[in-house]
C-alpha cells in the first residue's frame, strides 16, 4: 500500500541525547515535511525539501536537522540543542506544485525523560 | 505573513446536530485552502479543499465554500454523528509556497 511511514511510534530521550525520527514515502512525491504539534498551538513547520539534497528551515527549525539522500526518506534529527522537544511529530509529502495536497504519517510521540 | 484563524473549541453537539467551524484567513494573492481531520493520536486527514475562490469543498458530508471577499472557509455538516468527534484544523498554502500553515484547531465532541 502507498503511504507514509513513521517510526518510531513511540521514542523516550534523555536529555543532552540526540535522536532521529525516520520518515519513508512510497509514493513518488518530490516534497517532504515535518511538522511539530503541541496541545492548543496547532502544526508547526520545521524543515521541508522539495528536491533530493536540498531542504529549507521552517518556523521552528532550531535545534533540529534534516537530511534528504533519498527521494523516498526524509529523517528528521532532534538535537540536544532543542530545550523542550517532548511532543508529537508529523511527517508529511506532497507532489510539486503549490496547492496540492499534503498527506501525513501517522506521527511519532517524543518524550523527554 | 499568510495566516489562518479558527474558532477555539471545544465544540459540543448532540448527535444530528449542524455544525459550523468558522476559519478566516489572511494571505496575499490566491491561496489553496484546506480542512483536515485528526483522531486522537492520529496523523492528519485531508477532509476537502478548494484552490480557487467560490470553489466548494465536501466530503463525507461535510462542506466548505473558498469565499474571497469575506477572506473564510468555513466548514459545515449539516447532521453530525458520534463518529465526527475529531480536532478539525484550517490550513492554506501560499500563492507561491508549498507548505500548510494551519489553524490552532477545534476540538469536536459529539454526544449520543
């Protein structure tokens, strides 16, 4: 089946540790996103690429990284540098073109412990 | 820069009941404007969109209507069920852009 795959589902990081969310589209698209969401504040961008091997920052882009090696991949890094980074994490694509639709994962839940 | 606003929720209905979720949108030229729906600890669903103005958006029963000169987008269902109760988030992308900036979102609850 075509879609996006997010994992992990579920990711608990001690603090002053890096970790990487992993993001995979069957579905041919050109651009890639992450999204941050936090109760009552709606998505948040972070980074999208629309090509492999380049990427731009979003609103939120500090203490995060990016990587696009792949068309399929799109791996999103959270750094030690980003001071409150427990929430729930939204990978999306789409084909090119303004105006087209944005399909999401099914998201993966950060935890600072 | 481009923006959506969305009424706060939470929204509270008795199932069968019309439900409106008003979204207004502030953006320069002619953006591509969306609704999508989430389940609790779900990712996002499209629900409908429309890319030009007086372009009407429905889906499973829901609707919306791209109404230029009053800057809205406002979603409505005219009998709402259990099944409905989901946060609703308003999202355009820019003239120019590729990615979606959303709404806050509003919670729907919809009782038996």
């Amino acid at each position: 089946d075509g879609g996006i795959t997010q994992s992990p589902k579920y990711l608990f990081r001690k603090e002053g540790q890096n970790v990487t969310l992993s993001c995979e589209q069957n579905l041919n698209h050109d651009a890639m996103y992450w999204y941050r969401q936090d109760p009552g504040q709606g998505l948040r961008l972070i980074y999208y690429s629309q090509i492999v091997n380049d990427f731009q920052k979003g609103d939120i882009a500090e203490g995060y990284s990016v990587s696009r090696e792949k068309k399929e991949s799109f791996p999103l890094t959270v750094t030690s540098a980003q001071k409150n980074p427990t929430a729930f994490y939204l990978c999306a694509s789409s084909i090119e073109g303004s105006g087209n639709t944005i399909y999401f994962g099914e998201g993966s839940w950060l935890t600072v412990v | 820069g481009d923006s959506v606003t969305q009424m706060e929720g939470p929204v509270t209905l008795s199932e069968e009941a019309f439900l409106t979720i008003n979204c207004t949108y502030t953006a320069t030229g002619y953006p591509s404007l969306f609704w999508y729906v989430q389940y609790p600890g779900e990712g996002l669903q499209l629900l409908l969109k429309a890319t030009k103005a007086d372009d009407k958006g429905s889906n499973k029963g829901f609707e919306a209507t791209y109404r230029k000169e009053t800057t809205s987008f406002h979603l409505e269902k005219g009998s709402v069920q259990v099944s409905d109760s989901a946060v609703y988030f308003c999202a355009l992308t820019p003239n120019s852009g590729y990615a979606l900036n959303f709404g806050k979102g509003t919670s729907l609850l919809v009782t038996p």
